[in-house]
C-alpha cells in the first residue's frame, strides 16, 4: 500500500482495530487491510494499551477532538476580548461573555452554542470570577441620622433666619451603581481612586 492511500484513524477507530485483532481474532494484515492502513502501522497501535482507558474516559474521542478544536479557537478569541475590556475597566456579565462568543464563532464561521456548561469551563480555565464593585453607595445607619435632623438640627437654627441657612455637601454620582459587579480574573486588582462627585448647595427656604 503507498503512503498516499495511508490515512490516520481517529482513536475511536484505532479502539476497532483492537477489539478486531484482540477480540474477534482477525488476523493483523487483514485488520491493516480493513482499516487502510500498514502493517506496521497497525502493530503499533495494537500496542497501545491506554487507548481504552482513554476511550472509557473522554468518551467518542473523534468527536470530542472535533469540538475541540472548534471552541479552542473561540476561547482564545474571547479571552483575549476579555483582557482588553478589563484593562478598559469595562463591566462584563455573562450575558456578555455570551453575546461576545456568539458574535466571534459568527466572524470565526464556525457553529457554536454559548451554553452554560461551555461558560462555567471557561471561566475556570481562565480564573475568572466575579468580583463585586466597592464603593460608597453603601447603606447608612438611619436612626442617628433621623435623631440628629428631628432634635439637634432645629435647636441650632434658633435665632437665624431660614433664608440665611444653607447646607452644601458633596456627593458621589453613581449613575453606574448597577450591575453591581463584573466578572474579572481572579487576581488582585487595586482599588480605582477615580470618582465623580457633585456640589450641592440649598437653604432653608428650599431654593439651590
């Protein structure tokens, strides 16, 4: 047979020629012949005695190697989508990591579903989790401050007229308080000092 007409059996193929030779004891050139492959050829994978545990393992090995390779491409598409958004800061859900996949496996032409088994391998792959945002949106302890507003606050307005009496504070803007955190690799990252914030100033009488 020439090395043209050779071709590679896929491991599940390679499992046959065993149970072939092994089992229903056909003889090992009329398995070669079987299966186009040479003799030699087939003597060497009659010796590969791990092929059935990786069969029993991985289950259909051609078809797994298949899918393989296709995802393989679509990871490593998104992963590197995935670093640059959050060297931007920017904020990824799942439901982004599926739409950025879905879009990718659409540019790539290959036939891929996000499903949640395939998201929860690749965020394991990769380390990511979700992190959480901090911030200073955080709930404050009412009844000191309702306390201080009904009792304290009027005894120090004696003796002032109300158009004389202005508060001013500072307060964050946090028109980006939702989601309330992104996925991100899980690596330390350091706190963003980078804030909005806003002056308002009112007086008693209500007018800014």
């Amino acid at each position: 047979m020439s090395a043209s007409q050779r071709k590679t059996l896929s491991i599940s193929e390679q499992l046959e020629l065993i149970d072939d030779v092994k089992v229903k004891k056909l003889k090992l050139a009329a398995a070669a012949k079987k299966y186009g492959i040479g003799y030699s050829t087939a003597a060497k994978i009659l010796k590969k005695e791990d092929l059935r545990s990786c069969m029993q393992m991985n289950g259909n090995t051609n078809r797994k190697r298949k899918r393989q390779s296709v995802h393989k491409d679509v990871n490593e598409a998104l992963t590197q989508w995935f670093t640059q958004a959050c060297a931007h800061g920017a904020t990824v859900t799942d439901h982004v990591i599926r739409q950025k996949a879905s879009q990718l496996a659409v540019n790539l032409e290959v036939d891929f579903e996000p499903s949640n088994g395939w998201l929860m391998r690749w965020k394991q792959a990769n380390s990511v989790s979700f992190k959480k945002f901090h911030g200073e949106s955080t709930s404050a302890d009412q009844g000191p401050a309702n306390e201080w507003v009904t009792i304290v606050l009027p005894q120090l307005f004696r003796g002032y007229d109300p158009k004389d009496v202005w508060n001013c504070d500072e307060t964050g803007i946090f028109y980006k308080a939702m989601p309330s955190g992104s996925l991100r690799f899980a690596v330390k990252w350091d706190k963003s000092s980078q804030r909005q914030t806003h002056d308002a100033s009112v007086h008693k009488h209500g007018r800014q």
